[in-house]
C-alpha cells in the first residue's frame, strides 16, 4: 500500500517538475511534505472525530448494525477523490465515540445521505454551495483542505499556513449542524468567520 | 435434701450457656470479619482517592514537562498561550501532590515513609527548577539554558517516575482485599507505564518542533527506547484488555486510545525517527502547539482508560464498603436475637423447668423420706410442669391417705391384740376355774375338750404377741442405744439366743466377719432367718452359713441352709403373715418369722429375696443400706 503511494506520489513530483520547473531541492521538499502532512491530516481527522459530539439519536438509530460490544456505525464518505492518498484507511473498522469507523467514496451530493463525516476533495470544490445547501442543518461533519472552505460555510479546514498544517473551524456551521467539538480540540484551531453571503 | 454435683439444673444450664457461647464466639467472628472488611474497604478508599491524587499530579506532571520543553525554545508570543497551560498544570501538580501527602500523614502506619521521603526531596528539587525555567523565560530564546532545560526534563521524569514507583509499592497493601481490584490495579499500573513513555516521547518531539530541529544523537536513542518501550506496552495492554472481567468495558477505550494513538504518533514516526541529518534545522509541517494538543489528546485518551478504571476501583471498593456495613448490621441483628433466644431459653430452663422440677423431687424427698406433704408453688400450671403438679398431688394426696390408713391400721391392730389379750386370759382362767370346780363330775373328754382349749388360747395369745410384734416393727430405734458391732460379734450373739440342736453348725463368712453394723433390727433379721433355718431343717445335722457382700451403699446379706428347700410355688406366701407350709398344728412354728423379716427390711429401705428348689435347701438374700 505504502509502495503503491510513494510510487502515485512520485509521479505526481514529476509531473510538477515538468509542469511548474522546480527546482531539485524543491522537487525533494514538495514530495516530502505533502506525504507527512496527508499523514497528519489524517491525524487530525480522527482526533476530530474523536472530540466532536453528534446529537445522540444519531448515533444511537435503532436499525443500525452493532458489532459484538453492542457498538454502532459511523461512515466517513470521501467525497470525489481521496483527498489523503488512502492513510485515512487504517481507520476502517476501528471506533470512535464508540461506534465502528467505515469509510466509503461517494461521487454525488444524494449518496451522502448516510454518511456522518464528510471529507471533500479539492476538486469538488464547485460543488461546495450545492453541497452545504443539501447539509444544511444535518448532522454531519463536513473537512476538507480547500482554500477557504471553513471561510465558506464549511465546518473544519486543514489549512496550511507558513508550510505547518493548521485547523481552522466555522462555529457556526458546527452550530447550526447541531455538533459540539470539544473545546481541547477549537484550543487548537483558529476560529473563523463566515464570509458574508457563505453559509 | 442434698444435691448431687451436677443437678438437670445445672446441666441445662451449662448447656445453655455453652451454647450462647457458641453462638456468641460464631457470630462475634462474624462481625468481626464484617468490621474487618469494613476497615479495609475504608482503607482502600482512602488508598485510591491517594492513588489518584499521584496519578492527577504525574499527569499534569506529563504535560507541563512537553510544554515546557517546547515554549523553553519558541518565542515568548508562541510561548504565552502553552505557558498559561504550564501554569494550570503545575497548580494542579502542587495540588494533587500536597492532597497526596496530607492523606499518606493520615495514615498511622506507614510502611513507604522512605519512598515518601524520596518523592518529597524529588518534589522539591522540581520546585527549584521550576524557578529556573521561570527565570530562563524572560530572556530571548538563543540565551536559555539548555542544560537547565535537560535537567528540567530529567527531574520531572524522575519524579514522574517516583510517583509511578511509589503507587506500585503503595498500592500492593490494597491488593489483597480484592482480586478484581487488585487486577484493575496491575492494569492500571500499564496504562499509565505507556502514558508515560508517551508523555515523554511528545515532549522530545514537542521540543524538536519547537526547535525546528532534527533528532540530536541522544533524542534519536531516547526515541528509539521509548518506542521499544511503548510497543511493549500496548502489547501488555491489549492482552490486559482481552481479559474476561475487562475486555467488554475496557477494550473499546483501548481500541480508540490504540488508534488516536497510532494516527498522532505512529503515522508521523518517520518524520522525526527517519534518516535524517542529526541535530540539522528541518521544517516540519505542523507546529509544536498542534502537536503538543494532539498528542497530549492522545495520551488523554490512555488517561480516560485509566480513569475508567479508577472509577470502576472506586465502585467496586465502595460495594466491599456497603457488603461490609450491611454484614456488620446483619451481623449484629442475629447477634441480638440470638443473645435475646438464648436468654430467654435460659429463663425457660431455669424457672420454668429446672426451678419447678426440683421443687417437686424435694416436696417428693420430703414425703417419702420425712413424711411431711408440701405442694410446692408453681406459676404456670396450665403447662407440662404443672400437670405433673397435679400428679404428685395426687400422689401425695393418696400417700398421705395410705399413711394414715397404715398407722390407723397398725392402732387397730396393736388395739385390737392389746384388747383381746385380757378377755383371752379372762378365758384362759374361767376353763382352769371350771375344771377345778367340776373335777370330779367333769367326764374324761370334757377334761380334754378343755385342755384342747387352753391349749388354742395359748396359741391365740401368742398369736396376738406376734401380732403386737409385727405392729411395731415401725417404731424407731433409739440411736444411741444402737451399737455398732462386728459381723462376727453379731452372729456369736445370735447363736447364743438360738436353741441349737448338736449336729447344727453356723458358719460364719468372711466377708462378714470384718463387717462393722448397727446392731438393731439386723440382729432380729439374721436371728428370725437362722433360726427359721434351723427350726425347719429336715436332717439331725445341718449346716447354716451367713454371709455378706460390702457395696457402696448397701450390704447384700446371704443365708444360707441345707434343709428341705422351699417349693418355687410358695416363695411369695412364706412372707405373709401367720403362713406355714405344713398344717399348724404339725408346724413347729407360726408363721410370722419371715413376715416379720420382710417388715423389718423393707422398714429400712432394703428388699428380699429367695433361691430354692424343693429339697434343694434355700439362699434368702436380702439387701441393707448403709
């Protein structure tokens, strides 16, 4: 798995190189980055799972499959492509919040109908005011790397500022989807507020 | 009256009060178990509400020391925030810790006081430190000591590292109550084990981040131990965690501490663990404040784990405490009733048996020994006890009756002998007058007739004598006038009395020889028996032995004859009065000898008995208490 990543991310360093001219020891930084710091976004990802509350009822839905310790389900939809190169995937089948983590691709606004976590790829990012509008007032989490995403109505960015990953979190998006993150976790993250006209 | 050694009284009694004993010693053991674990349980809770005052402390502990290390090499506007953090944690070490001492002062015996020592002067020492670093922080980053930094670090772990030492040996006295707690313990003692070695593996990082540094050669060996160190550990764990009293409450909190670990550190490892130039400046992608909330997150993670545990500890010590509490009440319930039972059993016994039987056999003791009739009081007639009242009064009512019957009977009868004799005689001279008189014109057979007569008055006057005799038999003897004598002595006076034949012998046995006696009535007895022996003998040579045997209360005296025996069909009638086996007028005696000698035995409180066939000679055996 981790050969089949160094090898896509590889490829995408030559392509880069082609495209933008970096330079060799700027070749060498940009593969090491991004590789580390999809790792710690991923990271993060859990430990915002991990810290953020949802409504009981639903996580607690009576016709949800329970595993042997009576646990519930919770779905992570990756939304267009896998914005972490596949290191979110250890998270399959573990638990947060008691409940077991499954992880699944979806392509389209109506497939999210399940999912209780939203992770959005870059190159959704059109799709954003169609998206929150059909998420609005849902319970469901919404992350993503896009510039500006927490700025435009979305709940959680992992935004980069000055080549450190850092958190940057809409309350009143959190709010209004009914969900508590701990306060340990927006100690770590810089509050924003919504652009006006954004969700 | 006397009273043996040990009457039914006091051995009901004695019963009794061995079995409140008993009870008393199988109860009282009970509650003192009971208090036992009730003493313990307090104990135990006042161990772990210690235990995790020291957890508190090396948690906060943990903290302060990845922050410190961190904000010791970032700007003071960096460091502000993580500083404030710094703050509330050492406030809450200082709390937790002084919380700690004060309930370990409590304790009157305390068996770390060396360990207590050790941790206090390492407390101390930090304390300094802490100063140090205070001091380091207000001037510019390039200026701050490293050593103070390293030493810094070095200290708290090792005042980490003590505390964790000291709950291990403090918390073994706790681990004999209960096997589940002292299991929750051990496991407790792991949790915490990897929360430290991941404590210190986020705060070398935190500083590397801080620093924008790679790995020195000595963070690169310490990274490397504590990994060894934590994979360990979270083996250990989950083995802990597949344990059947724990896995369902436990091993989710461990899978979720396991992954948010995994993803914090494990994910990242080969940024700081890699090849990369030893000591050189790096940039890394994520600042030290984030990765010091993550981390310390994740080791949050371990600590809820922990708490669980401690929480689980506390309940499981607080239902030892109530099982306790309730045991002891019940306890002491059963205790009281048991005491309240058996005194009552014992009131029972004691006046309401014991009091009335033995008021009963002496009013019996009485009656049949002095003759006086007592109705002894009893309360509760209408029980047992007082229907067997109403017996022995009867009884004493008819032994009283049969009394009175008796010596009436024996007034009439001495009257009635004593009356009669004087007409008797009256008779007697009226036929010795009337043949006087008519001598001469008196015909032959009327002589006769009134020599038959006198002959029957006579007979009739020694009858009423016999009579008079056997009437008295009852009238005491004087005590005084009562020797004591030799068997031997006894014989040899009553050989004197008997008319014996030439060719009669009397043998003395010698067991009787050395007896010493009351001389009266055995004299009589012994006489009436030889005598009646010798008088009846069929042979012109007989032998006569008497004997007797010593027991411990009474005598057994034998006679014993060679005469004709006495046919088994008359061994009742021989006793009676005025019986003789052949007609009276060929019988050489009367028939009163062996009446009187039952009289007189039975008079004493003895009995007799005889062995004899017909031409066999006879054994009368009779027995004389002391």
């Amino acid at each position: 798995m981790l050969c089949k990543h160094s090898l896509t991310k590889s490829l995408i360093g030559i392509f880069y190189i082609i495209m933008c001219g970096f330079s060799a020891q700027g070749f060498a930084e940009e593969i090491a980055s991004p590789l580390y710091e999809q790792k710690i976004k991923a990271g993060l990802v859990y430990n915002l799972i991990k810290y953020t509350e949802w409504p009981k009822a639903v996580l607690t839905t009576p016709n949800q499959v329970k595993n042997n310790y009576n646990q519930a389900s919770l779905t992570i939809c990756l939304f267009g492509d896998d914005p972490f190169d596949g290191y979110l995937s250890p998270l399959e089948g573990r638990t947060a919040q008691q409940a077991v983590i499954s992880i699944i691709h979806v392509n389209s606004i109506p497939e999210t109908q399940n999912c209780r976590v939203i992770i959005i790829h870059r190159n959704q990012r059109k799709q954003l005011p169609d998206l929150f509008a059909v998420l609005q007032h849902k319970n469901i989490l919404t992350i993503s790397d896009i510039e500006n995403f927490a700025e435009l109505g979305g709940m959680v960015e992992l935004a980069r500022q000055e080549e450190k990953v850092v958190l940057q979190i809409n309350k009143n998006s959190v709010d209004s989807a009914k969900l508590i993150i701990d306060a340990s976790m927006l100690k770590l993250a810089k509050i924003v507020p919504p652009k006006s006209g954004a969700q | 009256m006397k009273n043996s050694p040990l009457s039914i009284r006091m051995t009901l009694l004695i019963m009794v009060g061995m079995l409140n004993l008993l009870i008393a010693v199988l109860i009282g053991y009970r509650v003192y178990k009971s208090w036992d674990n009730y003493q313990q349980a307090e104990h135990l809770k006042q161990g772990i509400s210690i235990i995790n005052a020291l957890y508190t402390a090396n948690k906060n502990l943990s903290q302060a020391r990845a922050s410190t290390l961190s904000i010791m090499y970032s700007t003071a506007e960096v460091a502000e925030p993580v500083y404030q953090d710094v703050l509330k944690n050492r406030k809450a070490v200082d709390a937790a810790l002084n919380m700690a001492f004060e309930g370990l002062a409590k304790e009157e015996i305390h068996r770390n006081s060396g360990s207590l020592d050790q941790l206090k002067h390492k407390y101390d020492i930090l304390l300094q430190r802490r100063a140090q670093i205070d001091v380091g922080l207000n001037l510019p980053v390039s200026q701050r000591s490293r050593s103070i930094t390293n030493l810094f670090f070095e200290e708290n772990t090792a005042l980490i590292t003590e505390i964790q030492d000291f709950i291990l040996i403090y918390s073994r006295s706790f681990q004999g109550i209960d096997s589940i707690i002292s299991q929750h313990m051990v496991f407790e003692y792991f949790v915490w084990d990897l929360a430290e070695y991941s404590g210190e593996e986020y705060a070398i990082i935190g500083q590397m981040l801080a620093e924008n540094k790679y790995p020195t050669q000595l963070q690169r060996e310490q990274l490397s131990f504590l990994r060894t160190r934590i994979e360990y550990g979270w083996a250990i764990l989950r083995k802990f965690a597949l344990n059947e009293e724990l896995a369902e409450q436990l091993f989710p909190l461990m899978e979720e501490a396991s992954t948010q670990y995994f993803f914090t550190f494990d994910q990242v490892s080969e940024l700081f663990h890699g090849n990369n130039p030893v000591g050189a400046d790096a940039s890394y992608p994520i600042s030290s404040t984030l990765w010091l909330g993550m981390s310390a997150q994740a080791v949050d993670s371990l600590l809820v784990l922990q708490n669980e545990i401690l929480t689980e500890i506390q309940q499981r010590a607080n239902k030892i405490e109530l099982d306790a509490k309730s045991e002891i009440s019940v306890s002491s319930v059963i205790f009281l009733c048991a005491f309240a039972i058996s005194w009552y059993c014992w009131f029972i016994i004691a006046y309401r048996v014991a009091r009335p039987v033995n008021a009963m056999v002496n009013a019996l003791y009485k009656a049949t020994h002095e003759n006086i009739f007592e109705i002894p009081k009893i309360r509760y007639q209408h029980e047992e006890i007082g229907k067997l009242l109403h017996v022995l009064q009867v009884f004493q009512h008819n032994a009283q009756k049969m009394k009175q019957s008796n010596e009436e009977l024996e007034r009439f009868a001495f009257i009635a002998a004593h009356d009669l004799k004087s007409p008797l005689r009256a008779v007697d001279n009226i036929s010795e007058w009337l043949e006087e008189d008519l001598e001469e014109i008196l015909p032959a057979g009327s002589k006769i007739h009134l020599e038959e007569m006198r002959k029957r008055i006579r007979l009739m006057d020694k009858m009423l004598d016999d009579t008079l005799e056997y009437a008295r038999v009852d009238a005491k003897i004087d005590s005084h006038a009562n020797d004591i004598v030799s068997g031997s002595m006894l014989i040899t006076e009553i050989i004197g009395l008997i008319d014996l034949p030439p060719g009669f012998t009397i043998i003395t046995g010698d067991n009787l020889a050395k007896l010493k006696v009351k001389k009266l009535p055995l004299q009589q007895v012994l006489f009436n028996l030889i005598n009646n022996a010798v008088k009846h003998h069929d042979k012109i040579q007989g032998t006569v032995v008497v004997d007797a045997v010593e027991n411990t209360t009474e005598f057994v005296f034998s006679v014993k004859d060679d005469g004709p025996g006495i046919d088994p069909q008359f061994h009742q009638k021989i006793f009676e009065m005025f019986q003789t086996l052949q007609p009276r007028e060929k019988s050489k005696g009367r028939g009163m000898g062996l009446a009187m000698v039952r009289k007189i035995i039975i008079a004493n409180g003895g009995s007799i008995s005889l062995e004899s066939a017909d031409k066999e000679g006879a054994l009368f055996r009779f027995t004389w208490p002391k």
